[in-house]
C-alpha cells in the first residue's frame, strides 16, 4: 500500500473546510485510475518513452504528458484536429502531472519541456511562461505568433495564484476558459487566442 503524500502537497486555499487527510484520500483514490496512455501512441513510440524516461529516472507517463503539451503549444492556435466532418478540435492541452515527491516529475519536466523549448530557434525558444501579469501575457502571445506555455512547479502555488487575482476582479478563471476552449482575448491593443499550461504539484 502507497504511503500517504508529503504534506507540502496540500497547499491552504480560500475552502478551509478541505484538510490535509481529504486531499490524501483523493491521491490516493486517484491512483488507483487507469492511465492507458499506450492506447494513444503507436508500438514504436510507445517503446521510445518507456527507454528515455528509464533512462532519466522517471516514469514514461510523465515523459508522455509533457511532450504532448509541449506540442500542442508549439503547433500553435491556428492548429485544429479535424474530429469530425462538422466538429475541431483545437490543439490545446492544460495539463497536470500529479505523483508523489521523488518520483520523476522534474525529471520529465525538463526532458520534455525546458529543455526542448530551449533547443528551439527563436521566438519559439522564449515560448515558456513560468510567471506573468495578464497584460504582460498579452504581450507575449502577441510576440509569438499566439503561442505560449505557463508552466508550474508546483500546483499548490499556481492555483493559490489563480484564486488571488479572481478575488481582486480580474476574471483569471473564465480568462483560462476562453483561452482553453481557442476563444479570443480582445483588448485595446489586439487579440490573441489560446495557450497551454503544464503543472507539477
């Protein structure tokens, strides 16, 4: 049986009643989900991200999430996937890498985001957000080509930073939803549409 998770992984918001065994039980229920990732990727591929990630020490899941999300960003908010005749889909992924302390999350998010991102020519190098102000973001999708990934490493911190600037008006959460769902975000200097987002609780 797995061990409870470390306490710094629960992170006090606004809902005080939530406490530090309810967010255990969750992890712990949510391990017990199936993850067929394999199921998405062909044979060949498959075999790749289980070599790299054991090789880096950490798990081909983690491997997987980060490049898909990495992708997706790079592929930019004209990208659909065609689903059907009549139904796209944008390439747009929010992403939430969760595991216990130790077991490979940086590793992966190094091996398929920072790094690759950095490997790039730019604008494509300068993609990655890891703090921002809204009109700062702004500027930054402007800049490149509508293209960005906030990335996180810790959830905790990110949410906490969501909640803060929803309680002072900005609207941060339905900002999220238009961006998520390939909406626009008109301001008085333009518009830009979409943008990933990679978290390592």
């Amino acid at each position: 049986m797995a061990s409870p998770p470390a306490k710094r992984l629960f992170s006090p918001t606004s809902h005080s009643h939530i406490t530090q065994g309810d967010v255990s039980k969750v992890v712990l229920e949510a391990q017990s989900v199936p993850f067929p990732w394999t199921d998405a990727v062909p044979k060949k591929i498959h075999t790749w991200f289980e070599t790299y990630a054991k090789s880096h020490n950490t798990a081909p899941e983690y491997v997987f999430i980060g490049a898909l999300v990495t992708t997706a960003a790079i592929m930019g908010p004209k990208s659909f996937v065609q689903v059907r005749k009549t139904y796209q889909e944008p390439t747009n992924l929010f992403a939430i890498s969760v595991g216990f302390p130790g077991s490979g999350k940086s590793q992966a998010y190094r091996m398929t985001v920072s790094e690759p991102l950095q490997a790039l020519e730019s604008p494509m190098s300068n993609m990655l957000v890891d703090d921002y102000t809204k009109r700062g973001l702004f500027k930054h999708l402007q800049s490149h080509d509508g293209r960005a990934l906030l990335a996180h490493e810790e959830m905790g911190a990110f949410f906490d930073l969501v909640q803060k600037r929803q309680l002072e008006g900005n609207a941060e959460r339905q900002l999220y939803c238009r961006l998520y769902d390939g909406g626009q975000w008109v301001s008085s200097t333009g518009i830009v549409y979409r943008v990933s987002i990679m978290l390592l609780p």
